[in-house]
C-alpha cells in the first residue's frame, strides 16, 4: 500500500513512512492510493469475531507489509486488550426501537481518541526499536486528543510529545488529565487563542522543513493516517453486529475535525452497507453550512458545552475535498489557498451532489443539547456527554428510515463534561476508580502566546 499528499507535489510513502511523517512535506494530508474492498462474504466472515481480530481484518491491507503479521496481530491484541475495560470494547446500547449507541469510551482517558492512539504509540515503539532514532510529536487538542495522545505516548524511549491545547477553552476534566501527567517526555502547553489558533501552530511548524527535520517530527493528530484507519474498525464491528452485510445501517458521528466521520466514508468506500453518514456539530457549524450552501466559509468560534467540537477549520475534509475534486493535487491545492487566503472556498454544484448523496448534516445548539441529555435521562436512566447528546438529536431529525438502525458515536464519557451534565439534569457523573484523585494530582504546564517562534524555541531546548 502505498499514500499520496492530497497536495500532490509530496514524495508517496508507504505506511511506515506517512504513520512517521504525520502530515505531507507539501502541506498536504496522506491518503491510500487505493481504498481496499472487501465482499460481501468477507465482511460475513466478521461475524463472532473479536475486536482485535475484525481490526486485523480492517487494518492489514492499509499497513501492508510494513509490519510482520504476527507482530500486527500481537499489537492489536494488546491494544483492545487490557487498555479497554469492556470485554466488547466497543460495546452497543440500544437507546430505543431503531436508536443504538456506540460506546467508544471505554479505555483509559475515556475518550474514541483512545481507539486509535493506544495503537498508533505502539507503531512509534516498532518503527524506532533498535534504530537510535528519536521522535519529536506536536499535537494539539481541543480536549480528548490530548489526554489520549499523552497516555499513548507516555514514557516512551523514543518519543517526546509536545501537546497545545487553548487555555481556559477546555473542560476541568480534559485538562487535567493531560496536566497530571509528570513525565520527562511530556509537556503541555496552554496557547492563548482557540484550538484552530493551536492546529495553525502545529501546521507551521510542519511547513517549516527545516525545524521539522532538526527535531524529526511527526504527528498524533487526525492529519496522520493512522489515526484514521484505526477509527474504520469500530464502523465494522458495529455494522456487523446489526445484521451487515444483510442490512443497511446508518451512523450519527459528532464531528469537529473530520477525522472521526472521515473513517466512516472510508468503510463505505470499502464495502460496509452504511446508508447516511450524519455530520452532527455544536453552533461551529461549517460543515453544516458547506452541506446547505456548498460554501466552506469559516466564521468564528463560538464556545460551547461541547468544546472538543470548537472548531472552524475542519483538517481532514481537505481529505474529501481530494475525492470530490477527482484526486485533483493541484485542485485542492488551489482551495486551501483560497482559504488560507478569503477564509474561505466554494463547490462546484457537481461535487456538492456527490457531497449530499454521502452526508447529511444537522447543527444542534447548546439549547437543543441540554434538553437531549435531559430527555435521555428521563427516558432511559443514561448519561450522555454533550458531544454525543449532539449525535443522537442530529441522527433523530436526520435518519427518519426506521428500518434502518441509526448507530449514534458516543464519544466520550459524561464526567468529562460534569458542568454540562449538571446544567442538564443536575448530577455530575462520577470519575472512574483509576482517576478519583484526579483533582488532587498537581497540574504540570507551560502558558504560551499564540506564537511559532516562541514555541519552536522551547521545542528546540526541551
């Protein structure tokens, strides 16, 4: 398997050199060249299977024989292994007749980032074993990619990771659970700005060639592959254990950078049955508005109950935009500098059909999310995070084919969101047992202006 820059002018690497690289030298994000398809009798083949197994299945043809089959297998098995506390790892719900949750908070910071960020700092560990080479990471979150990310990442040999989130822009509980990590490889830093001020820096910094190769970076967000093909996996299982290949099914996906939703488009194009893919977003509504108008137009961050969905520039539709412009490097290439340069780029009316055909897009508002909790609980007895509360509403007003299952992600557990959680129904969700002292643990991070060269300057004496 072999990946290209959206952008078109990047050397093609395989799946080692893109896991390692994160985003592409041209600015650029890495695609497959091809998109693997599997039968009808393959995806029946996952039936009874385990998640490692289904993941092995999924993730074997995109890594190709970058990494031993026994060594991929071993990986897999340790990462849905003990890191997750349900035996199913992903575990399904159902919320009403036709109404399923997809529960993707279930490992060790509570959060769907964990699915793909266990896995992707054991890919670190194998690329780098025995070689002396040694990685710098730079992220940056607008909550839950954090804290995964860190624990991912955590003591790691050959790794040290440098996490941006927006100060003050974050919830209690997200922050500190990157805060409260006390490693020599770990530094947090709070940006003054908003989490699309964060994603910039990050951005910068990759497009300055010679700071990327002086501290050998590389990256966890979304922008890196392999965050998104571990996340296609969870589509399989689901799908799978709601009748696929036999029945169609539908997902409601909280989307902020694309990346989650962005995986889902991806089991579709590899065969999974999936009907509608819904776009569920706060008042950042961008993707909504792109769906309604074909204008992708940023127009400010709004905060909201939901923080880890605050953005504007949405990284990983630059992904589809490759799609809809026929893989088109030097097309895309010319939107992303309209929109670096208006804030903006519009569709042509041909690619916004292929664009509705595949999604549907529902904006919910902080109001609208509040009640959503408060009708869950009294209904059924469940806590959902605001993220996921956004979800299921936007599945609800969307997906209106009760013969089709609508799978709605849940992303992340309520306690993270205590304060929402408190508003709706006036009970804040305890934290799990491995983090009850959370709020005691002394916090561990560095305030920084919304500036590249400040931070480039303690990346570089760290």
């Amino acid at each position: 398997m072999k990946y290209t820059s959206t952008r078109g002018k990047a050397e093609t690497l395989d799946f080692k050199g893109v896991t390692l690289t994160g985003l592409a030298r041209d600015g650029g994000l890495y695609v497959p060249e091809t998109i693997p398809v599997f039968t009808e009798e393959d995806i029946k083949g996952m039936h009874g299977q385990s998640y490692a197994d289904v993941a092995y299945t999924v993730i074997k043809p995109f890594v190709g024989d970058c990494v031993s089959d026994t060594d991929l297998k071993s990986m897999l098995t340790e990462t849905y292994g003990s890191s997750f506390r349900h035996a199913a790892v992903a575990p399904l719900i159902q919320m009403g007749d036709n109404d399923w949750l997809l529960e993707l908070f279930q490992g060790p910071t509570l959060a769907f980032k964990d699915f793909a960020l266990q896995l992707l700092g054991r890919f670190f560990d194998y690329f780098t074993a025995g070689s002396g080479e040694k990685i710098t990471i730079l992220g940056a979150t607008s909550g839950d990619t954090g804290s995964a990310a860190i624990e991912a990442c955590r003591g790691r040999e050959n790794v040290r990771i440098f996490m941006l989130h927006p100060k003050g822009r974050v919830s209690d509980v997200q922050r500190r659970q990157m805060t409260t990590i006390n490693e020599d490889n770990v530094t947090n830093i709070a940006i003054e700005g908003t989490f699309d001020d964060c994603q910039a820096l990050v951005k910068a910094c990759f497009n300055d060639l010679e700071f990327r190769d002086t501290v050998n970076l590389t990256a966890v967000n979304s922008i890196n592959w392999a965050r998104v093909m571990a996340q296609i996996v969870y589509y399989f299982t689901s799908a799978v254990s709601l009748g696929a290949p036999d029945r169609l099914v539908s997902f409601s996906v909280p989307t902020g950078n694309f990346g989650d939703i962005f995986a889902g488009y991806i089991a579709k194009q590899m065969g999974l049955p999936i009907d509608k893919l819904v776009i569920a977003t706060n008042s950042n509504d961008i993707l909504a508005r792109t769906l309604e108008t074909g204008s992708y137009t940023q127009n400010g961050v709004n905060v909201t109950l939901s923080p880890s969905m605050d953005i504007q520039i949405s990284s990983n539709f630059e992904r589809l935009v490759f799609d809809l412009v026929g893989r088109s490097g030097n097309d895309v290439s010319d939107y992303m500098k309209e929109l670096q340069k208006t804030g903006g780029f519009s569709l042509t009316e041909e690619q916004l059909e292929v664009l509705r055909s595949l999604f549907d897009a529902r904006k919910v508002d902080d109001v609208e999310t509040l009640q959503t909790i408060r009708d869950v609980y009294t209904q059924n007895s469940y806590i959902l995070d605001p993220h996921t509360a956004i979800g299921l509403r936007a599945a609800q007003e969307c997906l209106k084919d009760t013969a089709v299952p609508r799978i709605t992600l849940a992303t992340a557990h309520p306690t993270k969101f205590g304060n929402a959680c408190m508003d709706a129904i006036n009970v804040s969700p305890d934290l799990p047992p491995h983090m009850s002292d959370l709020f005691d643990r002394k916090e561990h991070y560095i305030a920084l202006e919304n500036d590249m060269d400040l931070l480039q300057r303690l990346i570089n004496v760290a």
